[in-house]
C-alpha cells in the first residue's frame, strides 16, 4: 500500500479545527508485522497530530516513512515514562495533540501507555483509543480453544509470585493468554507441564502477520518437544485451555 492511496481521502477534519471537547492523546495500534495491517484513521491521526510519541524511534520510523507521514517523534517508553508522563500530560493539557504509538501492537497491552492514560485523565485532558492490531486476538481466535470466556495475563513474574500464579492458574477454568519472549519458551511451557499436566491443550503463536508465522497446536507436552526441537524466534504468544 503506497502513501497516495490512503491520503486521497483526506485526513479527519476533526483534527483541523480547534476544540477542547476533541481528543488530544490517541492511542494508535501499529501492525504487529505487515505493514498493510493499518487502519485509515490510524494513518489521519498520525498525519495529524502534532507529535507522535514512541516506543522506539528507529522501529517506528519505518511505518512512519513507509507512509510518508513527517511528523516530530519523542520517545516513550518503560525507561523514561515516569520521568515525563506529567510533563507530556501538562502539554497535552496546554492544547498540543500527540498519538501514541509503539513497537507493535496496541498501546498499553503489556507495553507503555497506562500512566499516560491515568495522568490524562486526572488533569482531564480527553484520551481516544483508536481500534487495531493487539497480538493475542488473532493467536486466541486460531488456537482452537474456547473464546468465549478467556482470561489475559500478558507476560508472567520472572521470578517473584510466579509459582504463586501459576499454582492459582492451575484451576482457572476460561482460556488463558500469555505473552513470551523466544528464549524463556521452553522454560515456560515446562512450568506449565508442571502445574497443569501435560495433557492440558495448548497452541503456540509466533510471528503472526509475518512472512515466517507459525502456530503450533496440541498438549502442552507436544508443543514443548517441538520447540526442544526447533528453537524458536520471534514474538510469541501461549494460548492454554482452561481447567476442566
């Protein structure tokens, strides 16, 4: 999809004119891979804010440049949101739009955004979130497991109130969501064999919307010897049936 396509449709003109009941911080979900995975309103806010906060400024820079949007960008991110969520909040406050954006995904689903949020609404500066990409739906919806009643729990404790977590996890009966870096898979579907069983179901997610996505499904005890196997890469998501 190149810049022209969208742009001949014109930005929102809410945007263009000055109105205190409007918005001033978007949160704007960014494809989680393909580029293509971007809404028509995501790309009028950015082309229309005045500054673009984000997560890392050299991964956003290529969607930024791929749709020819030229706008200031500031960097926001778990490092440094403590030290400026009021400073941002006070220029927000002070007339200034800004959308929010991060490496992937949608702001504030295990990624900066709730602080932000918070302060805003606290000096009662109006905050949109705007629909899109977030990992665990379509892991969730392609696992084969029950979405009707599902329960997210993003990244786990690396250590502190893990076993106490997982222990209580061992009885929860909707379909659970977790987010895991490449390198600590393995280690966590073991803590799932251990507390769950073996036999519990499960479907793994990596790279979705990417060139090598791959979703690998059935008990936790398959799915972790395939990744014995095959060592994974990339972003993934763990999808595990509930208790019975």
């Amino acid at each position: 999809m190149k810049s022209g396509v969208w742009s001949s449709i014109g930005p929102d003109p809410r945007l263009q004119t000055p109105n205190s009941r409007l918005p001033l911080l978007y949160l704007v979900p960014t494809p989680l891979g393909n580029l293509k995975d971007i809404t028509l309103r995501a790309l009028e806010v950015l082309q229309a804010v005045d500054v673009i906060l984000c997560e890392d400024t050299r991964t956003s820079s290529k969607l930024l440049q791929h749709y020819n949007i030229r706008k200031p960008v500031s960097p926001y991110h778990q490092h440094n949101e403590h030290k400026i969520v009021i400073h941002i909040a006070d220029q927000l406050r002070a007339g200034k739009t800004m959308a929010l954006i991060t490496d992937a995904g949608t702001p504030g689903i295990s990624d900066p955004a709730f602080l932000l949020v918070r302060e805003c609404i606290r000096q009662e500066v109006k905050v949109e979130c705007l629909p899109g990409s977030t990992a665990f739906v379509p892991a969730l919806v392609n696992s084969g497991l029950p979405t009707h009643r599902f329960v997210f729990e993003g990244f786990l404790p690396l250590k502190k109130g893990r076993q106490t977590l997982l222990r209580q996890l061992a009885a929860e009966e909707r379909t659970m969501v977790f987010y895991e870096s490449p390198m600590r898979l393995v280690k966590t579907l073991e803590n799932f064999m251990e507390y769950f069983g073996t036999e519990r179901a499960c479907a793994v997610s990596r790279e979705l919307t990417k060139i090598y996505e791959e979703n690998v499904r059935g008990t936790l005890g398959d799915v972790c010897k395939h990744f014995i196997n095959k060592p994974p890469k990339g972003e993934i998501v763990i999808v595990v049936a509930g208790a019975e």
